[in-house]
C-alpha cells in the first residue's frame, strides 16, 4: 500500500458531512425522498443552458488536448451532455424516483417469544464515495440513487470533466435545498490528490464504488480498507456443448461477441466440444467472420477451419484466423477479436473458466438439460446463462431499473447490481420488558 | 499497511487447495454435505482419548505460563475441551447438520422474456480464513459450518491450543476423506508468520473472520485487502426515555449490563431522560448495586445521586457512584461498571449513542411507541431494541441456530451472523437461445 496518505482537513471534513448527512436522512421518508428528486430534476431542468455551457468548456478543453494526442477521442467523446444525452439525464433522476422505495422493506421476521419480535429490516449503508471517470451524466445518476436510497454519496469524477461535474452536483444540491432534504447528502469533491486521500478515510466511508477503466478500479482495490464494489475485468465465455442447437450456438456467440464488443458483459472466449468441432466451427467462423470478428485459434480449432495451414480470409468461413497465443485465453480485448478453442469435455470447459474468466458471465449452448445443470452449478461465477448471451447481464436487463455496477466480488453484491446493493439491513427487537436472564437461555458461541 | 508481506509457497499451496476444495464442493449436494458433518462427528467421536490427551498437553503448557504470569487465567480456561465441552463440541457438529441447506435458496426469479427467466441462487462465497483465540472447539464448530455452506474453509488458530487444533483438524480431515468429501475443505495452518501470510493471499481468499479479541480484529482489518467480517467493539447502550416503565427499565438495564458482562453485547452505558431522573435514578442504582455493579456517574446523575457529594455505598441505593470522566463514555467496560448519564430529550440520547457506541445494539426503554419509533429509525446500529436487553443480540437468540459472529459492518452483512452469512449467490438464466440484438433492448448504464 506504500506510505499511508493523510487526509487533509477539508476532506475529513466532507467526510464529517457525510456521516451528519447519512444521519439525518434517517429522519426522512419515502415521499421526502421523491420530492427531493423531483427537485432535483427541476434544478437540473431549468439550467440547462448553464449546464451545456460547462460542458462546452470541457469538451472544448477536451478537443485540444485529443488534437495534441493528450485523450484519446473516445474519451473526450464520453464528455457530451447535449442533446438526447440531456433528456436521457433527466429521465434517470425520473426513473430512479419511480421505482420503489428500498428502505424499510423486511427481510426476515421472527417470533422469539411471547411479545418479542425480531424484525430483519432494510436500512442505507451510509456514506458511499464513488470515483468515476469521463462520464459527467454519472454523477446525475449515482446522486438520483444515493437519494432514494437515503446514502451519503462523496463524488470524485474525472477531471476532463470537471466544469460540468460542477454545476450537476451544484444544481443537484440547489434541489436538494429546495426540497429541505440534507444537502450534504450529495458532495463532490474536487482537490488534487482527492482520490488518495478520500481512500484514506476508512472510518467516515463505508463503501467505495469505482465506476470506469480497469486501472481505476485495481488501483482503488489496492489502496483501500474501504470495502469496494466493482469488477476489474469481463472476460465471459460462451460455450458450445456437443448437444448444442448450432442455430443457438451462433445466434448467441455472435451476439455475445459482437453485439457490443466494449462492455465487459461481452465473450471474449469461445470453447466448443470435440464432438461437434468439425460441423460447428466453420458455422461460427462464417457467422462471426459476418460481423467483422477476428478469430484467434488454438491448435484443435485452428486445424478444423485452416486444414491447409493458411490464414487466408478468402475461404468459404470468410473469416480472418489466426493461431491463438497463450496470452489470449487471459485478455479481455473488448473488440471485435475473439479467442477459439476446442475442449474434450464440458469438465474441460469449466475448469477453462473457472482457471482463465474473471467469474462475470458465462453462457452454455446446450440442449442436454444435465449438462445445463452442471455448467450452471459448476461455473463459479456471478452469471451463468443456458442458451442466452452473456450480453444480458445488466441491471437494466435484469429488471433492476438502476443500475449501480456489476460486482465481481464475492460478499454483499455479486453480478449487477441494482438499487438494493446500497442497502444493508438493521435488526429491530420489539419486547416488552423481556431480559435474557428471565428468558433462561444459556449463552453459547461467543460467550 | 507497513511493507508488503510475501506469502511462502507453502502458503500460498494452502489457498490453492482451499480454492480447489471450494470448486469440487460445487458439485456436492446437501445429502453428501450431511453425510460429511456426520463422518466428522464420527471422528471426533472415535478419537476423544486423544484429543483429551492433546488437549492436557496444551493446558499443562498453559498452566505453567499461568503461573509464571506470562498467560492470564481466563486465557487457560478457554482451552478446555474435557468434560461437558466435549460433548458440546459434538453437539454443534449435529446442530450445524440439522440446519436446512441454505446453499440453492432462490431469492429472486423474474421472467425476462418469453423463455427466458432469471433466478438469483444462494452460493457458498468460496474460500474463508478464520483466525481465531484460545478456544479450540472454535475450530470444531467453524469446520462444520464451512462444509455446511460448502465453503473451503482456513483456519488458523491460537498458539495456546495449537495440539489441541492439529488433533480436532486431522479428526475433521479423516472424516471428510472417510465420506469421500473434498479434504482441503478444513485446512489448519501452524506455521510461524502465518496470519499476515494468509492476509496477504487476496486471490485465494474471500472473506477473513477474526473471532477474538478486539487488539486482533482491530489488527486483522488494518492489515489486510480481503474483506473482513467481524467487530471490533461492543459499546451498548440502553436509554430509559421519559415514558418508560420503571419495573421494566430496572429490569433490561440490570440484565443487559450484569447478566453477563464480558460479552460484546453487554451495555456499557445507561442514558436516562432528564423528566424522570430524579425518580428513577435511585431505582436504578439500587438494582445495579445489588447485582454489584460500579457507577460512573455524570454531573447530572451524581447531583441526583449523593446530593450531598459523597460517594458513600452506605446510601440508601447501596451503590457505588464515582464521578465520570470523558473516557467513560467511550470505554467498553466488559466488566461489572457502567457509565451513568442524563440527557435532556430522545434527541440527545439518539446523538449521544450515535457518536460514542460502537453500532452494535443499543436499547430504549419506553411505553411511547413514537419515541421508540424514533429512536429505532435513528440510532444507527445493526441492532436496535424497543423494551429488551441488548443480551439478546446473538445469532442464537435470534433463532440462526448457528452464529459465525457479530458484524458492525455496513456491507455484507450486520449483527449477528448466521450460516446465511457466509453465503452469497449467483444469477442463474435460462434462455431458448436468447439474444440481446433480437430483443432489441438498447444498452444504459455502463454502455
């Protein structure tokens, strides 16, 4: 971890605030809470013209430094606000605010004796800082949720994007004003060596959520006691059992792959089974060769679509195929390159995956419903899918109406997560007079 | 963190096998999870002279550190398997057995689509490390949770009880490997240096749970990137609110400070509003006294106590008063004193609680069902109770049939912990072939 980073007095401040704001929240309800997104929505509305006018800067800021070679485009290209990027902002605060309220809902309920009753019940976390990178429609969303959730969130955003992050949380914070709710529940902060030392401050935050690159997120894991959710990587794996109906099988590897190759719910590994190697493998070279996928094969694979040795893209696959190197199996390429292999088993697939993937989604194509069975129990990750494509795990697509992240953790959320990952649970005990002692209940565990 | 600790190869084979037991468990069902738990039992069984005779060695060792001074007595004590304990010990293995299996629970299932429905299934979260004191059936009772939840499961215990530990281990091995079960589900680890080793192994290791003193779980979570689950501190507090009933505040604050002091969830600190001090505080102190409890009193209390500036037990409540400092306030006593204070409404008592305990289980005492309302909504502890003793915060009261420990963490999971805690889950989807391009659900969120 290196030498420990000291906050400065002004962060543990923000800190400070966010925990007297996390408090308080526990006063308000769920129509104070929609209220406050409601106004939220009209602050963010009515300064429209203010808000695209930062956004310029940065986005003018932006063109030069893409034109120095100093940002990549893509980047500077995640920065617009305009336009439908502006309704589709607004229309998140909206979204979030319909759905329903978390906070409150029981979980678990028992009866431990007579007039003594144990309630298991919804509660927010509490601060959560969230460090997110281009995106400025980001801070828009992750405030909408920490508000309906009823957490504290510390934004740090990314610094390309620093004039419009400005005004959307000051607007944010103008609504919260007007609506009476804490307004600290929404803070940004934005002093150099902010990310440090926000990380530092393991007794104010309670979780931190990295929203971008890789880097960010290994760099936020490696330098915190705060518990993080996220994932670092995507490499998803489809499949293609000896049972597989090969429509399906190419159906959902093209979708998978291709579909939208930069998100980490993308497949970047394709196994299909000995058996069905011959028939299959020209089937899904052709169709992936049709939507522009570069084929990296191994050995078995590479001998089944090139019997003759060559890479030639002028065979009747129509595919570019190459021979895949040990590094392949590991890469998560997020583009239109995929790795191709040839397994003996479905035991041979699951250990690939489980060895190789970084246990985000992995899909089968099988009609043998126990070999379903098997691949779903055995895959040791926080999607596993039967003939549908790696591509549906979303928060969106799941129903979640928000989503926060996906986590490729393996405690409190695990895949995407909605709304109820910023959640925890309190236990209420409702007694009348009831002490241990009357009750005649030995201590155990612990005691 | 100071440097960076490097685990050795012999250490780093441990979270290997530990992660291969965790993956072969995957394929085991509940009936051979039961099988397992019961040819553990049968070891154990089978080798009490054994374990008795090591268990003599390690309390002779103890005995002779007692006695020059270099282990304290109740350190001894704990390392005790003889007599009822080990039937107890045997006992747990069974208790663990009876619990349903929580591993496959559904807690959501949504259809997405026609054919295509999603389910989220609870799984074991893989590999957990567990460091722990003295107490070796700790080990016992920790094993047979791990291959209940079908988590591989590392155990270091303390080195007081280290003959102890390796004869309750190898019986538990024997047993897994006579019911054909994956052995390195119980590993034991001995060797020197070995738990900032086992801190370090962040790739093979899920979750860590220090069961222990407060210096070691305070230890454990400072130096180590693994989440931890666990607490460090057991500052409770019980407020007697204005509308109290007398009987039952005597009642709940005398059983939560004197039943059992040493526990986590025993008060430490007593609140009484300022409407009803002057009545109740004699009451209070006169219960405390008798079950020989010191108090601490703040200037308000003690003005209302020795009005005349003594602190004479002669006096008519026969206790013990002295004069609080600051520190009282924030000291887990885990003994036979308490720190007494008035405070002057529901507000202050809630502020009080909120700044100084520890979030663990706090108490009021009341018949004003909007005050405890209140004060169960705001005090931000995992537990919260309206007319009961915070003696009853414990995974066995609370009907868990097991406890893994108390959290005062905000993700995860909080208070008291059950099997259910050592669980997370997957999402499971089953499609006909599915694609996200057919379905023509356009990309949010992270897209």
């Amino acid at each position: 971890m290196g030498s420990p980073v000291v906050a400065s007095e002004e962060m543990v401040a923000v800190g400070v605030r966010a925990r007297a704001a996390a408090l308080a929240m526990a006063r308000v309800g769920g129509l104070a809470k929609d209220a406050a997104l409601t106004a939220v929505h009209a602050a963010l509305a009515s300064a429209k013209a203010d808000i695209l006018a930062a956004n310029g800067r940065d986005k003018a800021a932006a063109a030069a430094r893409v034109a120095d070679g100093g940002l990549p485009a893509a980047t500077a290209k995640r920065l617009e606000l305009g336009g439908a990027k502006f309704d589709a902002l607004l229309q998140g605060v909206t979204s979030v605010r319909a759905l329903p309220d978390p906070v409150g809902t029981v979980s678990r309920a028992t009866r431990l004796d007579d007039g003594l009753d144990l309630y298991r019940v919804a509660t927010p976390i509490g601060v959560i800082a969230v460090v997110f990178e281009a995106r400025p429609e980001a801070a828009v969303q992750i405030a909408a949720l920490a508000i309906k959730s009823a957490n504290a969130v510390i934004l740090k955003g990314g610094k390309e994007a620093e004039a419009s992050n400005a005004i959307l949380v000051q607007c944010i914070r103008k609504g919260l004003a007007a609506a009476d709710f804490p307004v600290d529940a929404v803070q940004l902060v934005a002093t150099r060596g902010e990310v440090a030392q926000l990380l530092s401050l393991n007794t104010h935050i309670d979780l931190v959520i990295p929203r971008g690159s890789n880097a960010l997120v290994k760099y936020i894991t490696e330098n915190t006691k705060i518990p993080v959710m996220g994932h670092a990587d995507g490499l998803c794996a489809v499949y293609v059992d000896a049972a597989a109906d090969m429509d399906k099988a190419v159906a959902i590897v093209v979708d998978a792959k291709a579909q939208y190759p930069a998100v980490c719910n993308a497949a970047e590994t394709v196994l299909v089974h000995a058996d069905v190697a011959p028939t299959a493998l020209p089937r899904l070279a052709a169709g992936l060769a049709a939507a522009g996928v570069e084929l990296r094969a191994d050995d078995r694979a590479y001998a089944v679509l090139r019997p003759d040795g060559s890479d030639d893209a002028s065979s009747a696959d129509g595919a570019c195929v190459v021979r895949a190197c040990a590094d392949d199996w590991d890469t998560e390429f997020l583009e239109l390159t995929v790795a191709l292999g040839v397994v003996e088993s479905l035991d041979a697939a699951v250990d690939h995956i489980n060895a190789h993937g970084s246990h985000h989604t992995d899909a089968i194509v099988t009609e043998d419903s126990a070999a379903a069975g098997a691949f779903l129990a055995r895959v040791d990750s926080a999607g596993v899918f039967h003939n549908a494509s790696t591509r549906f795990a979303d928060g969106f697509r799941y129903g979640f109406g928000a989503e926060v992240g996906v986590s490729t953790h393996r405690t409190h959320a695990r895949g995407p997560v909605g709304l109820e990952g910023l959640l925890i649970y309190k236990y209420r005990l409702y007694g009348q007079g009831h002490t241990v002692a009357a009750l005649f209940i030995l201590g155990t565990g612990a005691e």
